[in-house]
C-alpha cells in the first residue's frame, strides 16, 4: 500500500495546489494499478466531500496515521506542507518522489513586498525533505526555480495544464482590476494600492494586511473566497487582472484571467513568451495600468492574443496525464 500525501483534496478549493491533486485523481490515479491511500496532512475542512474513496485526515485520528505510516511500503508527496511534519519525518526511508508546486527559496525572493505568508514556512524543513525524497518533479512552466540549481539531480519538469473552457474574447476596457489569488507575499497584492479593484481572496489574509500596513486599499471592494461566486466574479466589469505574482511557477489564476477575457499584467520573471504588460516592482506595475489606459483596443487584444498563443501550449490534459502517468510509474 502506498501513501499519497497532500494538503487538501475535494471539493474544498484553497489554491492551485489542490485543484493539482483533484485533477491528478480524477485522470492519472485510475490509470494506476497499484493500491493508494490519500493521507491529507491536516485537517478536514468543514462541508468537505471527497472525489476519492480511501483517505485519511491526519488530525482526525493520529492511531490510524501511525498505523498508515508503518503499513505504507511508500510515501508519495502530492503535496507537501512547508515546515516539520514529525509524523512524516519518521518514515523518511519510505519517501520516493515529491511534486513541488512552489519552492521556499523562490517564495522569500518576494522584492518590494512584505512578509505574509497563510501557512507556517520553515526552510530547513522543506530542504531537508526535498534532499530525502528520491526524485523532485516540478510542475511549473519550465526550470527557473532555483529548485534546479539547489538540486540538479533526479529533479524534472512536468508542467501543469490549464483547460480553457470559456475562452471570452478580451473585454470591454476599462481601468479596474481584478486579483483572484492567495494573499501572501510573493503575489504583491499591495501593488493594488491606490488602484480601484475587486479582491477575491481569503477573508482572514485580507484583514491581516489591510489592518497591518499602510498600503491604501479603500479603492479595493472585497469578496469572501467561494468557488460558487468564482464565476460571477470573473464576469464583473474589470478588464485588468493583477496576475503580476513574483516566482509564480505556474499560475493558474493568469490562464484563467485570458480565459475570461481578461487582460493580466504578469510579472516580468513569467513565462518565456514576448507580452508587453509586465512589471517587477509596485512603480512599474502603476506604470503598466497607465500604458493599458493609453494603448489602444487593437494592441492591447495583439499582446492578449499572444499570450493565449503560448499559454496554449499547456492546454492538453491528455498530454499532461500521459506524461504523468508514465513518470508516475516509473517511480513506483
């Protein structure tokens, strides 16, 4: 019996890493032909329902983790939490491969921002269990991470993959801006500042940097996180999307963003393609938003549709299940 252990899994959405390991059950896990326990290292979220019949809350009953723990002959990291997990650590010998959704050294590069993060971060921990783990596969959109230069051997790239289901032609223009991400430092929510917006985001991250800084967000209307308003929101009458996220290894909010018929300013480190709206700082990002008010409807649907063009490229879910699979199997 082998372990697969994640952070979150269902129908209870808290960032790109879950919507990961949704779609790594629903297409490679019944490809499979070996026996899989999801052991979420956490606890159950209320209103939780699960896409996958054997799993295991970890903090729900801690006998039974041991118990999963000692039966295992392999441990397999979906996803990782980012600081000391003693249970786990235990079992070190089990650990074959990890996929890495962000590194800790990439996610402190954060520049002009401050320091926030939603989850506990330790990075002699996370070292520690990417150095023990067999094989690191990355899934981002190519191997920038300073995760290749930290450790060259037996770490890949497998992409993510983004199915576009809408595809809206760009919207009509407009100087308002929408931020559909995690609050935390490297995605540089306070470039908002100033700026008249709509944040969907967590209520708790939100109230922490709004009580906590200086930044102006009174231009800013929040909405509650809530995967039943993600559509709605996506619809309203904002035409740029603040996708300028330092060190984002894939950003499924940028492919959604185009998607809709939005039109993001991605950070300058994003991406190997030619778009015009990018930015690395909070000056830059304000001088991008005054140069989307300036540019005509004509240019800026020419860089929209260049940037489709190459997010493209990661759109086939047959292709990512493919190689995932094939990857996958190898491993074990």
């Amino acid at each position: 019996m082998k372990l697969l252990v994640t952070t979150g899994f269902g129908n209870i959405i808290q960032g790109g890493a879950d919507i990961w390991v949704n779609n790594f059950i629903e297409l490679v896990l019944p490809k499979l032909r070996e026996s899989f326990v999801i052991f979420v290292d956490g606890k159950r979220p209320p209103g939780f329902i699960p896409n996958y019949q054997h799993f295991h809350f970890h903090e729900e009953n801690i006998l039974t983790s041991e118990r999963l723990l000692k039966q295992s002959d392999e441990i397999i990291f979906l996803h990782a939490n980012y600081h000391h997990r003693p249970h786990l650590w235990q079992h070190k010998d089990k650990w074959s491969t990890i996929f890495v959704h962000a590194y800790l050294p990439d996610m402190l590069d954060y520049n002009d921002s401050i320091r926030q993060f939603n989850t506990k971060v330790d990075d002699k921990s996370v070292n520690f269990l990417l150095k023990n783990c067999k094989r690191r596969i990355w899934i981002g959109l190519n191997n920038k991470s300073k995760l290749f230069t930290d450790f060259p051997d037996k770490t890949k790239v497998l992409s993510n993959f983004y199915e576009f289901k809408h595809n809206l032609p760009l919207c009509s223009k407009n100087t308002k801006i929408g931020y559909t991400a995690r609050i935390e430092s490297r995605k540089n929510i306070h470039y908002l500042d100033n700026h008249q917006s709509f944040v969907l985001s967590n209520p708790y991250d939100w109230k922490n940097i709004t009580e906590n800084s200086n930044f102006n967000f009174s231009k800013c209307k929040f909405f509650r996180w809530d995967t039943k308003i993600h559509d709605m929101f996506m619809k309203k009458d904002w035409f740029i999307s603040h996708s300028c996220h330092t060190k984002e290894p894939f950003g499924y909010s940028i492919f959604q963003s185009i998607d809709y018929g939005k039109l993001p300013i991605i950070h300058s480190d994003w991406g190997d393609v030619d778009y015009k709206y990018r930015a690395s700082n909070k000056k830059e990002f304000d001088d991008i938003v005054n140069q989307i008010e300036k540019d005509s409807f004509e240019e800026l649907t020419h860089n929209f549709n260049i940037l489709k063009e190459y997010m493209l490229k990661f759109s086939s879910k047959e292709r990512w299940t493919k190689r995932i699979k094939t990857n996958f199997e190898i491993t074990i």
